[in-house]
C-alpha cells in the first residue's frame, strides 16, 4: 500500500519530458498576442530590459509588501561593480483591520512605513526612487505602470484589482507629503532574485522561486514578448506559472491526494501547477496521504487518526525536517507524537518515505519547468548551447538540500543542450529591488542621451514636406532655360519621348558601360516577350586610363567579337548605349561627357559627344554595320525595361551605391528644349540636390564629417543622405560618438572603428533583419574587432535603423515631389503611376522599400504609386529605348 502512494507520486523521466513540452507550448501561448487570453501560463512582460552592468550608482528606497508586514529597505550602491551594497531596513507589522479592510487603506499602511522608516534614519530630502516589491499577479505596460489582475496568499481587496498598483502607491505616498520619493518600478519577488544574482559580472537570465507559491522569470529575445510593443533587445518575463495545468494539461499526473488538497484550497481548480510544488501546500498533500494509508490500515494502528483530518495539522517545515537524514526518523516521531498519534518505528520510517517522494516530485516539476525555459531561450536565440545562471530563492530550495540537487540533474537530463548553473538569491526582494530601480534609472538616463544624439537623424513630417517643397523648387529651376544654372537638381532632357507601349517588334543590339565590365547583347522584341543573349568584356586598367581612341577602338573589337559568336555580321541591328557616366544630352544619339568618374580617365573624352566617338572608332576599325540610336542613362533604362512590363511605369528610381530619379514631363514645361508638344523624360540627376546649401538644415554633423573625406567634398549632399555608397560611414561616426559619450561598448577605445569604410552599408541590411538574433549581431560586430554586449548590439541596431529609416524618408520626399508635379501637369484629382526601380539598398535592405513606400503615401496622399523591380535596366531598357525610337521613326 505505501509503494503504491510512494509509485504514484513519482513521475518517471518520459512523462517529465512531457510535461516540460507541455511548459512549453503553454509560455508560447502567452507570449504571442493571439493566443494570451487563453494562455494559463500568463508570460507577463516586466518591462526590465537589462541585467546589471556594475556601473549603477546611488541611493534607493525599497518596499516590500509581505505576508503579515511591509519591509522598508535604504540601499546604497557604490557603482564599483554592485560588490559592497550597503543596506539598512526595518519591518512594519501590518494591524489585523488592515488585512481585512480596503485596499486604500493597506496602501496608506505602505507609506506611513516608508516615512517612518526615513525619519528614523533621517535621510536626506533629496530625490528618492523608490522599488516597490509586489508579490502579486499584474499586467505592466511600463516598469512603473501596473494594472492588479488577482489576489493570492490570503490577501483580498476587491477595491484595488484592475487599477494601477503604482499610481496608488504614489498618491498614498504624496498624502504623506513625502514628494521626493517617486516610484520608478514595480517588480515581483522573482524579478528581484534575477537581479541580486546578476552582480559581479556574471550576467542571471533565469530567476526560480519556490517558496510557499512558486514562480519563475527569465530574459526573453523582445521580439517574441507579443503582449509589449519593444522589438529588439531582451525583456524579463514573468512566466506566473503557478496556474500551469489549470486547463487540465497536469491531470495524468494529478493523484487523488493532490485533488483533495485543490479542494480544501481557497481557490479550487486554480494554480494547479503551484499545489504540486509550492510549500503552502506539500504538507496538505503527505497529510492527505497518510488519512488515505491509515485508513487502509497501513499506517498508525490502534491510534486515532481523525486528527489527520484537520486542515493545517502537518507544516511544510515538520516535512522538511522529517527528511533529514540524521534527525529525521526522531522529528517525524515527535511531529506525530505532538498530534496525538502513536507511531511505531516503521510508521516513521514510511512516514519518512512519502515526505521525500512529496518534496522531490515537487523539485522533478520544477525542474521540468526550468527546462522549458532553458530550451526555449535556446531555440529563440539560435544557438547550439546555452550556458546560463539560474537564481534560485524560497524555502524549498534552501530547506532541503537534496532540492537543489534534483532540480540540477533532472533539469540536465529534459535540456542536455543547456547548462544552467544554480545561483542562490540573497535577499532578492529587498537588494534585487533596489537594483532592478538602479539599472531603470541608468538606462533611462543613457536613453536621454542617445535621443539627444539620434534626434538630428530623426527627421518629423513637418521636415519631410519641407524637403519636398525644396525639391519640387529645385526642379522648377532646373527646367527653366534662365534658372537651370542656379539649380543643384540638373534636370537633363534625355531626348527619349515615349514608354514603350507593347507594339514594339525586332532584333536590337544594346551596349552597357557603367565600370570596369563591358556589356554587349543582342535583345530580341517579340509578341511573346523580350529574348536576350548577353556577353561580359573585360576593359584592363591601362585601357580605362589610356587615350579615348584606345578606349572606343577596344569597345568596338568586343561589339565585333560578339557579332562573329551570335551570327549577326551580315545584319545592321538599330543600338542602344547604356553610358552611366555624367553627360549633357542634346539629342537622343548626342551626348557630350561632363567629366569620368568610377576610375576612368581615358584622355580626349571630355568634352566630346560619346555616340561621335563610338561612330568614329567603328570608322577606324571599318566596322560599318553599326546605327546607334540612343544614349541613354541606367535610370533611364530602368524606366524603359520596366515600362514594357506596365504601360503606366512613367518614372524610374535608382538606390544603390548611389542614387537618382527619371520621369516623363510634358515638353511645354522643358524650357532647356524646343518644342510643346508630347513628353520627354527627364533625367533629374537628383543626387546633387542641396549642393547649393537649400538642405543645410537637415545635413547633420554625422553627415558632415562622412562628405568631408569623400572624394567629392560638397558635392552629391542629397546622395551622400541616402546612398548605399555613404550610410554605412554615418553609421561608424555616430557609434564613434556614441563610444566617446561612454554609451556604447562601454566606453572602451575601438581603433578598428576609426578606419574608413570599416563599416560598410551591407552591415545595416545584415543588422536589421527583422528576427535575427542579436547574437548574430554581436558576431558581425566582432568581425570589426567591436566586443559588444547584448545592449551594445541592441544600440547599434538601433543606429542602423535610424539611419536607414532616414534615408527612405528623404527619397520619398524627393519621389513625392516628382509625383505631385506629374499629377498637377495633368490637371488630375489622383494620379495612378508605376516607378521602374533598381538598386542594391532598395533591393537588398529588408525594411528600406517598405519605409520608403509608407512615407510616400504619406506625403503625396493623391498618388497612387506602384513600385516594379527592375530586371536589367542597362541592358534590355537600352535595347528599348533603341525599339521606341525606331517605332517613333
């Protein structure tokens, strides 16, 4: 009969693996946004979003609101690494009227005994934060803003659930006129273990309590905690995991005894999973285990029992006594003598074996549930393994030795990937407290800082119709014939006066130089789509940087060369020549250069008309089967090859390492051309915007020091904003400021970070993938030699963000000017328009299309605007703009 009680309180391995998936499944239930009402396992955000550093410093005031007393604590913290915290405290007995009067009452108690408490130490009248312990069930929407969900341990002011527990607090300690002290945060007793056992430069990411209830809390990846609106970082949940099993997930495991005591409890049916492992409730069960045995007379024969069926009559404490090994068998006769029974020998030997399988059970479950947390933290940071501190407090743990030692080897045998080390919690309540106070008020204090920097970078919607108007100006100016001059935004006439409208047939030759590659192809236009072959020519260095002739001659050989392989020698095909350098158009097939850049210099170019120079080299080579018809540029071209896809694309987009704009504008508003009939596209050349000082305002100093060792210093400011070329040098001045103000990487020099170009843009694209752990953040930081912390990689991305967010913003201010102007030359209330767009920032970046889409809408609300990417703008829309001109013709 005593196996059998003893077999049935054991809970074998495999059903332990299940319940930790069950554990699991339940806390992903109250993490995720759709599924936290149903979820009995609340996973309750702290809004704690940081463990100690060691450098938090200064006085703080605790109050702890315990079972019969409040406990009023003055901490002292030196900033010398939390070591030597000094602590004075006093507890206040609660009269018996005020556990059964209001809850206004109990919170005017709490500060009579915090000013009490100060005039007892005579503090100083100097602002106090003050940490309230609470060790009750909430819903926080900030670290000191908590809304009561529900009383436990005796406790019961129907006044106070659903209001919030801080500002009661607050207004109960202003009626003492005690205004210094202002409550900074609200925390459970589990946050406060986590905190305390997070000194000395060991980081403690899990807190287990198991005391007269048990709880557990531990730092989860932002992102996952749903019911808060951070996404990066890390935050402190409180599981409230005493109500696992509530919806009957535990019941295989549910014996009768642990039914009876659910039954007697105040709160039946309610907080399973804590009436299997909290100390409120391990005597109920071994007493109701000894009624069932002595009533199978298995147990105290010839006593009376009936004394067994008093509530109460077995103390968790006589229970952990009566399982020590040396006094044990001598506690359990007493204990059992003191209720009037009289035990053999043998009853207190079997008296002692359903004590240990009670209590360890109750550490079996405990550790089923640790490891679910373990296993969880796991899984959402990505990693292989995962080494952690577990701070552990309560009577349990630290009256049953044998507790620890169950909790350690189950939680490695359900989580072998994770090793948790147990960390014993000092005074967790009142010095954890007192911490959890002192990291808010540093991190608040360092956010005020870093808002202070980033504020220049966070452009408002005022600013944004500010540089839209800007442009919409500069654009005015530079399509007047007088103005032009006087415009940063060049507006050249491309001479290309049609999209492609679908009509377009034949075979056409395309040419694409835009760097060291060389691009020929053959595009073949048909009904059923556009058909391509395509050859890459190397342009060798001494050719890039010798005389033109050289340059257009080698060009020539490679047009030949792909002829010969594609049988096309006997054909004269109509060529279009994407040509990606500075140049002012004066016809379709006219074009003088304006200057080389990309590392060109071949000499006798500038100045001169590019098509002439091609047409002059084929001259030399005799190479006669060659009809250029269009230069074109690659906004242009990207137009055009999206434009055959979408008949209304009528404005082209390039974000990549540098940036630019192309639309349709009606010829009568092109004074730098003749003509008033029709629409030409214009290529705006938007990079230079503000080169005349118009976007001064907005260039920050983070951009200033970037422009200044550019190799084009004042020039390109509005691209030196936005372009792939130059964010990832704003990104390294800003995280160089930020180390200098001892806000990042903990203020320790970072030679590696004062190198140019050290931080290139595909980081940021990397960095703010939305979901990728900020361990794989850590790991490309430390790529640049960079040590950074969880919070250091939480700013960085935050850095990142700020300024990619920002470069989005201003293209679309620039993009809503050229949409509200096409759309008033029109004269229409709502302009539906597609912009052809390529580029590897728009393209590449996980968030830069999105904010630029969003902003827009924004700024131009009678727009709508369609984005198409573009497949191979310099090739195929070269060949197009060749097809357009020659169906004109």
């Amino acid at each position: 009969q005593v196996q059998r009680a003893v077999l049935a309180l054991t809970v074998p391995l495999e059903t332990l693996q299940a319940v930790k998936s069950r554990m699991m499944k339940a806390m992903r239930m109250g993490l995720s946004r759709e599924t936290h009402a149903q979820a009995n396992v609340r996973m309750l955000p702290t809004f704690i979003c940081s463990t100690p550093d060691g450098t938090e410093k200064g006085d703080l005031l605790v109050v702890e609101l315990c079972q019969s007393h409040v406990r009023t604590l003055w901490v002292s913290l030196p900033g010398d690494g939390n070591q030597n915290l000094q602590v004075m405290y006093k507890n206040f007995d609660m009269p018996a009227d005020i556990m059964q009067g209001k809850g206004e009452a109990l919170f005017d108690f709490i500060a009579q005994s915090v000013r009490q408490f100060l005039a007892g130490i005579g503090s100083p009248q100097h602002r106090l934060p003050l940490g309230f312990v609470f060790p009750f069930s909430c819903r926080q929407t900030q670290l000191d803003k908590a809304e009561l969900l529900s009383w436990c341990k005796g406790f019961s002011y129907t006044d106070v659930v659903g209001k919030d527990i801080v500002q009661l607090l607050q207004s109960a300690i202003n009626k003492q006129e005690l205004y210094h002290v202002d409550v900074v945060a609200l925390m459970n007793d589990t946050v406060g273990t986590m905190m305390t056992c997070s000194l000395g430069g060991k980081p403690c990411e899990i807190a287990l309590v198991v005391g007269k209830g048990t709880n557990s809390c531990f730092m989860a990846e932002a992102q996952l905690v749903e019911m808060a609106e951070e996404t990066s970082g890390r935050m402190c949940v409180n599981t409230e995991w005493g109500s696992f099993g509530d919806d009957g997930t535990l019941s295989d495991i549910l014996t009768p005894y642990d039914q009876h005591v659910d039954q007697e409890s105040s709160n039946p049916g309610e907080k399973r999973f804590e009436k299997l492992v909290g100390s409120l409730y391990l005597g109920e069960i071994v007493r109701h285990v000894l009624i069932a045995l002595a009533t199978e007379k298995a147990l105290f024969n010839g006593s009376n029992v009936i004394v067994l069926r008093t509530k109460g009559a077995l103390k968790t404490q006589q229970v952990l006594q009566i399982i020590d090994n040396e006094e044990g068998m001598a506690e359990a006769k007493r204990a059992l003598e003191a209720l009037g029974l009289q035990p053999s020998e043998r009853d207190c030997c079997r008296v002692q074996q359903v004590c240990r399988v009670v209590v360890s059970r109750a550490a079996a479950l405990s550790a089923a549930g640790l490891a679910a947390i373990l296993s969880l933290m796991c899984q959402s940071r990505e990693l292989e393994r995962l080494f952690v501190n577990v701070a552990v407090d309560g009577e349990l743990y630290r009256g049953y030795i044998r507790f620890g030692e169950i909790l350690q080897s189950v939680t490695g045998l359900l989580a072998p990937e994770c090793r948790a080390t147990l960390v014993p919690s000092v005074d967790g309540n009142g010095r954890g407290a007192a911490i959890v106070t002192a990291v808010a008020l540093r991190l608040a204090a360092q956010r005020r800082e870093v808002n202070q920097l980033l504020a220049p970078m966070r452009l408002s919607r005022a600013d944004l119709e500010r540089v839209q108007a800007l442009m919409r100006q500069e654009m005015e100016l530079g399509l007047g014939r007088e103005t032009n001059a006087a415009s940063s935004v060049r507006m050249l006439p491309t001479y290309v006066c049609g999209t492609p409208d679908g009509t377009e047939r034949g075979e056409f030759l395309a040419l694409d130089l835009g760097g060291t590659n060389f691009r020929v192809l053959v595009v073949h236009v048909t009904e059923d789509g556009i058909h391509m072959a395509s050859e890459i020519y190397v342009i060798p260095t001494a050719i890039m940087q010798g005389t033109g002739e050289m340059l257009f001659d080698h060009i020539i050989e490679c047009i030949r060369d792909f002829q010969l392989k594609q049988d096309l020698m006997e054909q004269v095909l109509p060529l279009g020549f994407t040509f990606s350098f500075p140049c002012q158009q004066l016809g379709l097939d006219k074009a003088v250069l304006l200057t080389w850049t990309k590392g060109f210099s071949a000499s006798g170019c500038v100045g001169e008309d590019v098509v002439q120079l091609l047409r002059a080299a084929a001259q030399r080579k005799q190479h006669l089967g060659l009809k250029v018809v269009a230069l074109v540029n690659d906004t242009v071209g990207t137009m055009m090859s999206c434009g055959y896809d979408d008949p209304k694309c009528e404005i082209g987009l390039i974000v990549g390492t540098g940036t630019n704009a192309c639309y349709m504008e009606e010829i009568q508003n092109v004074g730098t051309v003749e003509g008033d009939q029709g629409r030409m596209c214009i290529n705006m050349e938007w990079g230079a915007f503000g080169d005349n000082g118009c976007l001064d305002d907005y260039i920050t100093d983070f951009d200033r020091l970037a422009d200044e060792k550019s190799i084009n210093a004042g020039k390109q400011r509005f691209e030196k904003l936005i372009s792939g070329m130059y964010l990832g040098e704003i990104v390294r001045h800003i995280l160089l400021a930020l180390v200098e103000k001892q806000l990042l990487f903990r203020g320790k020099p970072c030679p590696k970070l004062h190198t140019k170009d050290i931080f290139q843009t595909k980081f940021l694209s990397t960095i703010e993938i939305d979901g990728l752990a900020l361990r794989q953040v850590q790991r490309i930081l430390q790529d640049l030699d960079l040590q950074a912390t969880f919070e250091d990689s939480v700013l960085v991305r935050e850095v990142c963000q700020t300024v990619s967010l920002r470069a989005a913003q201003l293209c679309a201010a620039g993009l809503a000017a050229v949409v509200e102007k096409m759309r008033e030359n029109r004269g229409l209330a709502r302009l539906a328009v597609t912009v052809g767009v390529d580029g590897t920032l728009y393209k590449m970046h996980p968030c830069f299309s999105q904010n630029l889409q969003q902003m827009l809408q924004e700024l131009a609300p009678n727009c709508t605007v369609t984005f198409l990417r573009s497949e191979d703008g310099s090739g195929k829309g070269a060949a197009l703009v060749a097809a357009v001109a020659c169906r004109g013709a």
